[in-house]
C-alpha cells in the first residue's frame, strides 16, 4: 500500500532498507532457554549503549584538560568526512594519555565503534610470539584478529589474511586511539591506512617518538607542552589538597615543590600524592630529601625514553647535553663535538623525536627533572667520582681538587658556584692532573655580583689542559690565563665578570688582550669569545686582527671598554651591550656577515656610521636605551632596500630620536619606539586591538592589501623574550558578504618590561588570487576589519594602520623578495642560514600545521610578509 501510486524506484528504496535492517545483529529469541536471561542481556546491552551516548566527564575537573581538548578538536575536524589521523607528541609525564582518555570519553558517541590501545592490549596480544621475527605475519594477524574483536564487539574473530581490517572498517565511523605507541609495525598493522575506514573516522596515535608519526605520514601533530607556572600550582594542589587552591599555610611550601617538579604533569602527580594529609612541619622535613634526587616513580618513568634510544652515540650525546649543554645553541654543540664520532646533527634530532630533549629557537633545552635523570646516569658509572666521564655535583668537584689523585677519564666539570658553601681553593697544579679535560664550566646561575666568592686560586695557575674545547670560568680571579696554555682545539671563550685584563701576560706570550698585534696559529680556531661583565678590559684588540672562525662576540657589561671591536670580518653575532663604545666605525660595513648587533644601554653612544646599512644579512639591530642617540638617518635606506636585509630594530627608551622621519623612511622587519600615542602619519586608528577601514571597490583589484601598522603596548614580565603576535583581515561588503583573508603571524623579541612602547610593521594580506568573485561583488565601499592579538604578556592598548600606495607596497614586497635572495647565498645548507630564512608562520587548517616560508616562495604565492 505504501508503494501504491508512487515512482518505481520507491520500491527498491524500500527493499533496499529493509534487507538492511534484516541484517542488522539482534537477539534472537529461539538462541535463549530462559526469557529472563534473554531480557537481561537485551537490558545490559541497551545500558551499555546509552553509556557511550553519555559523553564521559572523569577528566572535568584535571587542570588544564578544557584547553587541551579545544586544540586537539581543531585538528580532529570532526564535522568533517574525510578520514583523519592526528599525533599527540610529547615527553614522559608530559599528560598525553590524560588527554587522549579525556579526548576519547567526550567523542566516543559520535562514532559507530570506537577503541582505546594501550600498551596492555598489544604486550598481551604479542606475548605469544615474543621470539618470533619483528616481522612475523603471523604475529600481525594476531594483532588484526583481538583488534577486529574488540572494536566489532564480537569474541575470537579469526581472519586469513591482513586485507580483512580494511574489508570490515571502510564503512564504518571508527575512532580508533593508539597510546603509549613506540613499535612502527604495530601501527602499520592496526591502522594501516586511511583507506581502511570509513567516512568521518579519526585515528588518534600518541606516543613520545615523533618519527613513529612521520614514518606514518601523520602529519598533524599536537605537542602537548608544559603547562603554565599558574597552571601546574593548580595541578599539585588538586593532588595535594583534593582542591585546586592552595591551603592557608603551604602556601611558599606549594610553590617550592612545584618548581622542583619543574611544572611536570607526572612529577606534579607524585609528589601531590606523597605529601597528601601531611602537616606543613612534614614537608618542611621532607623538602630536603626532594631536591636530593628523583623520586623513584619519576626516574623510572623518565628513564624509559633514555633506555629506548638505539644507538649507545645518542646516549652519550645525551649525557653531555644533560650535564653540560643545557640551553646551549645547537650549532655550538655541533662544533664542541665535532671530532668526537657522535655523528651530532643526527643524534640531536633523534633526542628531540624521543622527547628527550626540545629546542626553543636556535638553542637545545632540557627539562629540569630530565637533566637530573641524565645527571644520575652518569653518577653511577662509578663510586669514584674520578672514574666518571662527567662531574657535575660541588661536593665530587670539591673532593677532586682537594685530593692528590688525577683522573684519565673525567672529560667535563661542570661547577655551580653558588652550590659553594665552604671555600674552595685550587692548587696551581690541580689541573695537571686533569690531562684528559676537554670541557670546563665554572658558572653562577645567576650573575649576582654580590654573592660572596668561595672559590680561590691562591698560587695563580700555571696549566690547563691543551684538550680544552669549551672554557667558561665565571668570576675567573685572575688578571691573565697560564701562559702555557694552548688553545689549539678552544671553540668557546666564556669568561663573565671576571678579573681578566689580558689573555696571556705580554712578557710570556704575544696575544694579550689589550695589543694582540700577533697572534698564535692556534687561537684562530676559536668560535665564541663571551667576556660579559668584565668590568677590567679596556680594549680587546688592536685593528688589524682578523681571527677567521670567531662569529660570536659577548662583551656586555665590560664597562670600561671603549674601543669598537675589530677582530673577525667573519663575525655574525656582536653583543655590546653597556660597554663604553661612543659609536659604531665607518669600517662596520666590512662585517659582511653580520647578522646581529646589539648595543643596548651603551650611555655614550652618540654616532652610528651610515655605512651600517650596507650589511645585507643584518636582521636584528638593538640600541635600547642609549640616551645619547638622537640620529638615526643611517635608517633611510629606500634607495637602497632591494639590497639589503630587512632588520629588527630595536630603539626601546630612545626618546632623542626622530621618530617621524624613522616612521615613515624606514624599511625593516619590526621597529620598537617610546610612545605612549599613535603616531598622526597612521591615518586609521583606534583604542584597544582592532580596527575598521574603508576600501573603495578599486582597491580589490590589487592582489595585495598592504599596510604599515602602529600598536600601542605594555610588556609585562614575559618568561620568553619572544612575544607572538597574529594579525588577521576580515572584508564585509555593504550587503554583509564577506571574506576572510589568511591569518599571519609575527614573533617579535621584547624585553620583560615595556611600559608605553610602541611597534610598527609592515603587512601584505593576498585579495583576489582564487577569490575572483569577490573583485566582482558589487562592495562600494568594503569594510576591513584588521585584529591584532598577542600572547598574554602583552597588553595592546590602541593601534594604528597607514596603508600603502601601489609604490610603497611595491618597495615593501621587492625588499622582502631580495632579503630572501641574499638570505639564500649566504649557506644553503646553514641552519643558522635557515632559520635567518624564515620569515612568518602563516596559521593553516591546524594547530600545529604553521608554515615556514621558504626563499623560493613570491608574493604571489598567497603569503604575507611582515
């Protein structure tokens, strides 16, 4: 009856439904003996679907986990049909299980069958086949059959060949998680495609081996970082005290363990734990026990990572990061290493895949309680500290200058100063007995000039071992090094506020600081020279030294040094920071491979030879704080911009300076000014952090919006220097159509108090390539609205846009074009040379999916500059 009357393919459509309902599982009453049993398993099955249609909130109240979840929602795209897998990457104790077990309660229900694999579930499947080949087919079917099971619902499925995942998923809407994963094959068995699933399915794979992701072609990756200090204070009270707040009292007591945990989820958890219904006098008596050593749950989990490494080179690359390189450019670890067969380049990536290690700009980091892992590895090596490659601890340190017996095997030192709680005095023959040293680090955490100096030379030193790579001696007592020294193999020079006043005594060796008319073959291997706050030096060298290799120069807070340095044309990185240099020479343009010059808090600086701008590969200029700065004409470089870099420009503080004539010539990456205003030359401005200009119709036909921008802001105690900024472009025509054109990022380095700043930029949004229709919208005129947004340490308090004429947008993009030419001579294969090429992350259909724009890339191309 109802297909009475109707189409003919009414019918078929009825058919078509009904077979599948006929097919689809239920309970059959004939397969029971007994109603009762057969109404309760219908009862259990119902309860356990309405289960999953009820989205799980056991992770409500974990600190942190909203966010979590809104980031990886962003990659997850789950409106969206194609089949997706997405990475959770982080280090051990990092959360990402929590977040992969919160992540799977709250969207489990949109699925038509969903798994949760952890390493329980595959060392169970595999336990049969543990001497079997890695590669075993039949291992792979087990690992398909107790997967088909479980997320099929149905017991002992048996399969024939490794086709049958593909055959039984590519219709359904699966989610599918993998945790703790570490085994390629594992992965490559389970899900081994995206083409086995159905429309809408998500693979969730977490695991801490980045290349586990790669090697899979996942390539949308969330990397779970440490949570805020704020953040994890609100973790270890949620353990500690069952509440997220802390306790009248423990207060300071809190703050302090948490520090220790280094703001790690997993450290957090335990201590939270141990210290769970303790009275305050408890955790003061057991402070000291915690920042003795790890805590055995936390080294175990730790060391995982470290035990899983595959080749003995990348542990030991490890060790030394951990006792000795910690925070130190990659570059500068690569050098140190060189000839020791560590094959580093490679060994530092396979760190970082492995969590174990993370980079934050150009520079390797290593967590807190990462560190003391890879410190306690090397303790024991050996009861005898003497019998260790590294010594790391005061107290071993201490032992092996105050004994008699030598060592072959120590190859590092690395001494806290402030860890010093008796006087130290070395013999001048101590290090005689060190003949194997290549790395020495005495330092002070922090360079208070106050403390009191605990470690004394009292007969001067007359030996350091010729083996020396790395030589960092904070607080260095002595006016001159042994005049036997030879510094053959020295990479890094690190001598802060120290008593140096030349290198070697003139009667004994002819390189001295203050002439160095001649100097030795050997010193001219030297890499790094770093002499801050060595308040003793009057002058470095003489003009005339050209030591080849040298490409950084610290002299910052060596007050009583005047002279500009001359000592290396190959110089990148010149640090003079509150020196007592008057002006920057004419002979500044022979530094043809500078790339960073700062000069912040040099009072009597007064003149800057125009010749500066001649130095193309110069991206970060810093003048902050020279009151007596008041020209800047060395900036008008419109003539000449197609051949230079476009710089950072730093002039924090600098109220003498002609901020209009600089506002308005200047070509350059960002520009930092005092200002409490918007300048008048930004003819659109406003209050707070967006903006709305009018465009004629005219205008769309371009294929750029450009324009200059002003922001108005206060820097409020940034832990990082740098400070990331996004930009974004809304078009609205008066009949309310619109288009978005693409966000564009912008980091920029701030000091960690700015009050009343102001920070100018250039930006070029693409209009029209691929939106043809939007030049034929009938828009007269066009809204545009232009947000600004920062990260949390800044607050913007008004802003301002000047947009460009075809002539200056034309300048600005030929500029940029021409920064990436020279950017690309200047070593191709150059990390260094990288990372000076990038020049924006533009924000695509993810989080983590940020671009780096390449030399080869145009305007064209749909990418701003900045």
């Amino acid at each position: 009856m109802i297909c009475k009357n109707r189409s003919d393919e009414l019918p078929d459509l009825w058919k078509g439904a009904l077979t599948h309902v006929a097919n689809i599982h239920g309970y059959h009453s004939d397969n029971w003996n007994n109603e009762a049993h057969l109404i309760e398993d219908i009862t259990n099955d119902v309860l356990g679907r309405l289960v999953t249609l009820t989205p799980s909130m056991e992770f409500a109240d974990f600190a942190g986990i909203e966010d979590h979840i809104a980031k990886m929602s962003v990659l997850l795209q789950l409106e969206s049909e194609e089949v997706r897998m997405v990475g959770i990457w982080g280090p051990v104790g990092i959360g990402k299980t929590t977040i992969a077990r919160a992540l799977f309660g709250r969207i489990s229900r949109h699925f038509q069958s969903s798994i949760f694999i952890d390493r329980a579930f595959v060392s169970k499947t595999m336990e049969i086949f543990r001497t079997a080949n890695p590669d075993d087919y039949n291992m792979k079917l087990r690992l398909q059959e107790c997967f088909l099971s479980e997320i099929l619902n149905k017991k002992d499925i048996k399969i024939h060949h490794l086709g049958v995942v593909g055959e039984r998923l590519k219709h359904k809407r699966v989610l599918v998680v993998l945790d703790d994963l570490s085994d390629q094959l594992v992965l490559d068995s389970l899900v081994g495609g995206t083409q086995w699933f159905g429309c809408g399915s998500r693979v969730l794979v977490v695991t801490k081996h980045k290349h586990v992701l790669r090697a899979h072609g996942i390539d949308r990756i969330y990397e779970v970082g440490l949570p805020s200090d704020e953040l994890a204070l609100d973790m270890f009270c949620t353990y500690a005290f069952r509440e997220n707040s802390q306790r009248d009292g423990f207060n300071e007591l809190a703050s302090e363990v948490a520090k220790f945990a280094g703001n790690l989820p997993l450290a957090l958890n335990v201590l939270g734990l141990y210290l769970r219904g303790r009275d305050k006098e408890d955790w003061i008596d057991m402070l000291p026990r915690l920042r003795k050593g790890l805590d055995g749950k936390i080294k175990k989990a730790l060391r995982v990572s470290y035990d899983g490494l595959g080749c003995k080179e990348d542990k030991s690359l490890f060790r030394h990061v951990a006792c000795l390189f910690n925070g130190m450019e990659a570059n500068d670890v690569k050098m140190l290493l060189a000839d020791s067969g560590l094959d580093v380049s490679i060994g530092l990536k396979n760190l970082i895949d492995n969590s174990l290690i993370h980079e934050r700009g150009s520079c390797v980091h290593i967590h807190c309680l990462v560190q003391e892992m890879g410190k306690e590895i090397v303790r024991t090596q050996s009861n005898k500290p003497r019998e260790r490659e590294f010594l790391v601890d005061s107290k071993d340190v201490c032992d092996l200058f105050n004994g008699n017996s030598g060592s072959k095997k120590v190859m590092g030192i690395s001494l806290n100063l402030a860890e010093l709680y008796e006087l130290l005095r070395i013999d001048k023959k101590a290090f005689r007995r060190l003949r194997n040293l290549r790395f020495l680090r005495i330092y002070r955490d922090s360079l208070d000039l106050h403390k009191q100096v605990r470690l004394h030379l009292p007969g001067g030193l007359d030996y350091l071992s010729p083996k020396l790579k790395l030589l960092c001696w904070d607080e260095y007592p002595l006016p001159c090094l042994p005049s036997s020294f030879c510094a053959e193999h020295l990479v890094v020079l690190r001598m802060r506020n120290s008593k140096l006043e030349k290198l070697w005594k003139e009667d004994e060796s002819p390189t001295c600081l203050e002439v160095m008319v001649a100097v030795p073959q050997p010193i001219w291997m030297l890499n790094e020279v770093y002499m801050q706050v060595c308040t003793e030096l009057e002058a470095l060298v003489h003009t005339g030294i050209n030591l080849e290799s040298l490409y950084r120069l610290d002299l910052s807070g060596s007050s009583r040094f005047r002279t500009f340095p001359y000592i290396s044309t190959n110089i990148s990185f010149l640090i003079l920071n509150q020196t007592g240099i008057k002006e920057v020479p004419w002979w500044i343009e022979n530094f043809s491979r500078l790339v960073c010059l700062e000069m912040w808090e040099c009072k009597s600086l007064n003149y800057i030879s125009p010749n500066i701008s001649k130095l193309k590969l110069l991206e970060k200029v810093d003048f902050s704080n020279c009151g007596a700065l008041t020209d800047a004409s060395w900036l008008d470089r419109e003539a000449n911009a197609i051949h230079t870099k476009l710089p950072a420009l730093s002039f924090i503080n600098c109220f003498k300076l002609d901020q209009e004539a600089l506002i308005q010539q200047s070509v350059f990456k960002y520009l930092i000014l005092p200002g409490g205003k918007v300048p008048s030359h930004f003819t659109n401005q406003a209050t707070g952090s967006s903006l709305v200009i009018h465009l004629l119709q005219s205008s769309l036909s371009q294929q750029l919006l450009g324009f200059r921008a002003c922001l108005v802001v206060d820097a409020n105690e940034p832990k990082s220097k740098i400070s990331s900024w996004i930009i974004s472009c809304h078009l609205t025509g008066k009949d309310r159509s619109s288009f978005r054109s693409s966000d564009c990022q912008l980091d920029i380095e701030l000091p960690r108090q700015m009050d009343n700043h102001l920070v100018i930029f250039d930006c070029c949004f693409p209009l029209n390539k691929d939106n043809d229709s939007l030049a034929e919208l009938n828009y007269d005129p066009v809204d545009v609205e232009i947000k600004f947004t920062s990260d949390s340490c800044c607050e913007i308090k008004g802003c301002g846009v000047h947009c460009f004429s075809d002539k200056q947008l034309s300048n600005v993009c030929e500029a940029d074009k021409s920064n990436m030419v020279t950017a690309e001579e200047f070593g191709k294969s150059s990390t260094a040379a990288r990372r000076r090429r990038k020049r924006l992350r533009v924000t695509g259909k993810t989080i983590q999916e940020s671009t780096d724009l390449s030399c080869s890339q145009t305007v064209e191309e749909h990418w701003m500059y900045v």
